[in-house]
C-alpha cells in the first residue's frame, strides 16, 4: 500500500466526518415529517368528560362505541395519529362526515347523541412544543 | 499591547486593510435580506478573510482582526447579544480552523472552511442553548450542521481562490 502524506489522512478523515455529519442531519430533517407533538383526545358526552385517550401510545387502530343514555350509539376510531367517528345511529351522520382529526383544531360533534370529541396537547410535550423555535432572534455573525 | 509595539508598520497597515475589508464584507452582506427564515443561516463572506489570514499570515494575526472585526460591528450594526453570538461562533470557528490547517499543512482550503462553518454554528448554538436554557434550541441543529459545512465549504473555496493570487507568506 502507498504511503500517502499525513495531511492526505486528515484530509480523508475530515471529509468522512463531515458527510457523516451531513447524512445525519440531512435523515434527521427527512425522517420525522409530523410535529412531535402528541395528543390527548377527550370525549365529553352531555358536556361531562366521559373518556382521555392518549393518541401517540395507539400503533394500530381500534375501535369501540360509545352508548348514550336514550340508546344512541356512535362508534368511534382510533388510529395512531388521528381519531373520528366511523358509524352513528343519529339520523344526520354529521358526525362521521366530519372525518378524523389529528390536532387541535375544530372538534366532532355529533349534535343529536350530544357527543364531543376534542384533541389537546398533552402536558409533558406542551411546554416546549408551544413554539418549538424559541430561540432569540438576534443570531448573527 | 506592548507587545504589538513591536509589529512592524507594514504589517499592523495591511492587518488593518484586511479589518476594513471583512468589515466592508459583512457590512455588504447583512445589508442582504436573508434567503432562509431560520435565524443563523448566512453566507458568512467575511470569514474568508479569517481563512486568508489564517493561511498567509498566522492564527494570533487571524484572532486580531476577527476580534477588531466583531468589536466594530458590534459597535456599528449590532446589539449587545449579537456581540456573545459573533465571539462565540468567530473564536470556535478560528480554533477549529486553525487546527484543521494545521493538520493539512494549508492544503485543500475547502475543508478548513467547512470545519469552520460547522464549528461556527455549533458555537452559536451552544450560545443559544446556554441563553434560552430551552431544548428547543436542539431543533435547529441539522439545519445549523449543513448550512455550516455547505456555507464554509463555499467560502473556503472562495479563500482558496484567493490565495493563488496572494504570495504564501506576504508577511510574517
């Protein structure tokens, strides 16, 4: 094998650590599309919280219903990152037309059923994902 | 600075050419909307002139005229936050920088620059860390990592194009 000159070494290290570095970011900008915030979803049934369901701790979807005291029934998904309504026994299936939420945005009513369902933040990823680019807006060279 | 009384008058003129001219750099180049809404990320034009200096003068040199350089603009744009974050970034990076052309015997100019402009970043982001003492801060570090090598690798260039027009050792 040839000798190379020692600089010619640290040259080769150098640019190893520097693409090392590089790919590293560039997967960490990549991979993690969706905002690491998780979501609790509450459902409240006549304004009374009956359920929290935390969403993030849910890998494959699952369902269960939601029984109202005149017999009303709605039954309701949840998926990893998202929860809605999938069937309800309300004459206007309003509810179902509302889809899934993932944040916290508008919540699901079902009117007739008098059911709610609302996504919040959860306490532990809240503080600091409130604006998760705090950072001061002085940085220069 | 009894000990500078020694420098020749030469030298301390073309050192302090070189403070106008980094200066003038950076003037320029924050008068130039940034192209990226991240705080942080910018061109860094006027460490080509660290990087001259580092390569045809010598690292106590480079350190005077980047603390000069920062002093002043400081003085002239800054406030007084920027001032820790321009030190921080400048010192690191002319640490690192030295000593990567130290290790290359001033060959491949390119990569000295890269280092410079991560270890750069990297200092401010420590600053930042330090300042806000909030992890949100870390978020910033992939794009602070490749803007500093893509950036230094861009102003390292730029040095290295430089030099072949400067003798090796203009003064010493």
């Amino acid at each position: 094998m040839r000798k190379y000159p020692s600089w010619k070494k640290a040259a080769t290290a150098i640019t190893v650590f520097l693409l090392v570095l590089c790919l590293a970011s560039l997967l960490a900008l990549l991979l993690p599309p969706k905002r690491n915030v998780s979501y609790i979803a509450d459902v409240f049934q006549n304004g009374n919280l009956i359920m929290s369901i935390p969403l993030n701790d849910t890998t494959e979807s699952r369902t269960f219903t939601v029984t109202g005291e005149n017999g009303c029934v709605n039954e309701i998904q949840i998926r990893s990152d998202s929860i809605g309504i999938i069937s309800a026994d309300c004459p206007d299936k309003l509810c179902v037309g509302q889809g899934f939420i993932r944040t916290s945005g508008l919540p699901i009513t079902c009117l007739p059923n008098r059911l709610v369902i609302q996504l919040r933040p959860s306490e532990d990823s809240g503080a600091n994902s409130e604006d998760p680019f705090a950072v001061p807006d002085a940085v220069s060279y | 600075m009894s000990r500078n009384t020694s420098m020749p008058v030469k030298k301390v003129t073309l050192l302090a050419l070189f403070t106008t001219l980094s200066l003038a750099i950076y003037a320029i180049e924050s008068a130039v909307p940034p192209l990226v809404p991240i705080p942080g990320i910018k061109l860094g034009l006027a460490n080509i002139v660290t990087l001259v200096l580092l390569r045809h003068f010598s690292a106590r040199d480079a350190a005077l005229v980047l603390l000069a350089r920062i002093l002043l603009s400081a003085l002239l744009f800054g406030q007084a936050l920027s001032l820790l974050y321009s030190l921080a970034g400048g010192f690191v990076s002319l640490i690192v920088m030295a000593l990567v052309m130290k290790l290359l015997q001033k060959n491949l100019v390119f990569l000295t620059g890269a280092m410079g402009g991560l270890a750069h970043n990297m200092g401010q982001l420590t600053i930042a860390f330090a300042v806000t003492s909030t992890g949100g801060v870390l978020a910033y570090a992939p794009f602070l990592i490749l803007s500093g090598i893509l950036t230094g690798l861009f102003t390292g260039f730029c040095a290295g194009f430089l030099g072949k027009y400067l003798p090796p050792r203009p003064m010493t």
